[in-house]
C-alpha cells in the first residue's frame, strides 16, 4: 500500500510540474522566440503571475513594445529617406506637390489630396498640387479661417472630420462618388 501510495503521490507530482512548470517555459520559450523573428504582435501570455513566470514575462512584453517601436521607427526612417530624395528632384510648387502627394498615396491609403501653398502674407492659400483631382480644372483659393483648409490654417492643427453612419462623407472621384469613413485638413 505504502509502494502505491508513493507511485500516485510521484504521478501527481509529475503531473503538476509537467502543467504548471514545463508547459509554461515551453510557451515563454515560443514567446520569446516569436519577438525575436519579429512576430511581435502576438499576446504574451502569463502576465498576471505573481510568480517569477509573470515577472519574465512582463520583461518579455516590454521588450517586445521597444522592439515594436524599433520596427516602426526604422519604418518611417526609410519612408523619409524615399520621399526626400523623390522631392529633391523637384523645381517648383505644382510638381513638389504632386510628387508629395502621390508619395504619400504609395504609403498610406489616401483616395484624395490637394497641397495649399500661402501667399506672401500667409492669409491666402491657393492649391497648387493635388492627387486624384486636377488643380487646373478648379483652381481654389481660401482666405485663413475659410473652410476647412483656411480653419486647419488658421488653427495650425490637424482637422479630422470622421463619416457617420447617418451623415455620409462623399468624394467625387471623377469615376464615381466614394464614401470615406474619415478626412484630414492638415495644416
């Protein structure tokens, strides 16, 4: 009896240690090996242990956060890079806007933009570039204050004016109308 009581007391022991020991270093080790092939946006796992486990893994989240923020700073970095040599090539305010523009458009999803330039006594914005639309066909000017362009001016901030579900934003698109869920003024 005594031989069988220590067999089941040793099996669940093993037991114990296989889940909440080796299964547990088995999954921080597939965490940490994850943040270092760069698959940092997966969740790390045990971090409200009050245990060493939970201390390892919090450190493990927070280098995964820094390396998040690495990537994503080498990412703008190399954006930079790309845009400031296109836009050295450029001689004047129409083709510096549209090589900006369409730049931007490679980058981020923008359906529509347009580039004010101010007048010499920064009352006055005029479009001088655009994407997706042609500058020449309505040649814009706004006073600061005026519309969104001359408010977002006159702020010196970004507008952001979001589509809701019972006010639909549309654009005109030249092929058809489309409804952006958001638009930027940016100053």
């Amino acid at each position: 009896m005594i031989i069988l009581g220590l067999a089941v007391s040793f099996t669940i022991a093993l037991l114990i240690v296989q889940v909440e020991v080796v299964k547990v270093v088995l999954s921080f080790r597939t965490r940490i090996l994850d943040v270092a092939e760069g698959r940092l946006d997966l969740p790390i796992t045990n971090l409200t242990r009050p245990n060493e486990i939970g201390e390892m893994s919090r450190a493990l989240q927070t280098l995964q956060i820094a390396a998040r923020e690495r990537e994503i700073l080498g990412w703008v970095k190399a954006e930079v890079a790309t845009t400031t040599e296109r836009l050295q090539s450029t001689e004047d305010f129409p083709v510096f806007a549209t090589v900006l523009l369409t730049r931007i458009s490679e980058t981020l999803d923008l359906l529509y933009g347009a580039f004010y330039l101010a007048d010499d006594s920064r009352t006055h914005f005029a479009r001088v570039g655009a994407f997706a639309t042609d500058v020449s066909a309505e040649p814009r000017e706004f006073a600061l204050g005026e519309a969104l362009v001359g408010q977002a001016a006159a702020e010196r901030r970004t507008l952001r004016i979001v589509s809701e579900a019972n006010k639909l934003l549309s654009v005109n698109t030249g092929a058809g109308v489309v409804t952006p869920a958001c638009v930027l003024f940016c100053r």
